[in-house]
C-alpha cells in the first residue's frame, strides 16, 4: 500500500482485537487508522467504527479498503485525532496505531471509553510513553511484547526471518 508504517500485521492484529475484545454493538475508534486494516477488521463485530487519520493519503486508502471490504458502518475523519476525539460522545473500545500527542489522546480516551484501549508502538519510547500515561490515568492492564517470525526459503531449506517487534499495550476503565 506504501503508506509510511505500513498495515499492521496480521498477528499483530490478532493479538491486538483480542485484547480490545470488541463485541456487537460498539462503538470503537481506531487513532492513526493508516491503511484502514484494522478498521475494516474491528467493523465485522462493532456497530460503528471511527477511522481517524491525518494523513489525506491514509484515509483515501482506508476508505478504498473498507468498500472493497463491504464495510459500509466506517466513518473516516481527517484530522487529528483529538481535535475529531473531542466530538465523538462514548466509545467501547479504542485502537491507537499512531504515536502523534499520545498522552493527550489517552486522556480523551480514558474519559469516552467504556472498555479496553490498546495502543500498538514499534518504538521503546512510544511503548514507556504509552504506559507512563496509562498509569497516571490509572487505566494501564498489561503490555505485551510480539516478536513475529515468518518463514523464508534459504539454499533449498527454510529458515524463519523476524519482523521488527510490535509493543501492544492494553488499558481500560475496569479492566483486571
């Protein structure tokens, strides 16, 4: 898709929606949306999924996914996220792919969210931010390092080549 990080990979998906556990009937954010995979994954289960991104480029390719997807209960705002955060009433759950003004995202989605947050980080700094700014909101669960290999032909043999690890940190109001 050539959008600057990339879709989040499949495991890594995986891991993260089980850990937002999102059931019919939310309503569910997904912050820094890029390619709309995640969006399009999280709209087979939720009632409403808001797809925010202030990237023109990402939104244009969220939205070309979610039609090939037949995902038609996907609203996609361009902006930043906490500018479009402050007009969206209740959430059940939210996913954060993009690391832009962190802490203040996680301040509005501790307000709006009912149920689970999970941010996805590649970065360590973004991953201590995540978590710094959970447990000063009290809502930090649990943060999860994924490491993801997959395998790779090499001289008539296989071998399993890695993928740069992913950091999924789980929050959420009462959450155990």
């Amino acid at each position: 898709m050539g959008l600057k990080g990339g879709p989040t990979q499949d495991e890594v998906m995986a891991v993260s929606l089980a850990k937002l556990g999102i059931r019919p009937g939310d309503r569910v954010a997904d912050v820094g949306c890029g390619t709309g995979k995640v969006a399009v994954a999280a709209a087979r289960t939720a009632e409403r999924v808001y797809a925010i991104d202030r990237r023109p480029e990402a939104i244009a390719c969220a939205r070309q996914e979610a039609a090939a997807a037949g995902a038609g209960n996907i609203e996609f705002f361009e902006g930043d996220a906490v500018d479009v955060l402050r007009d969206i009433d209740r959430l059940d759950a939210a996913f954060v792919g993009g690391s832009r003004r962190l802490p203040e995202v996680l301040d509005l989605l501790a307000g709006k969210v009912q149920g689970r947050i999970v941010v996805n980080a590649v970065m360590v700094g973004t991953l201590h931010e995540a978590i710094a700014s959970m447990q000063r909101l009290g809502i930090f669960v649990e943060a999860v390092h994924l490491q993801v290999s997959r395998s790779a032909g090499i001289a008539g043999g296989m071998m399993f080549k890695p993928i740069n690890p992913v950091y999924v940190i789980v929050g959420g109001a009462g959450c155990s």
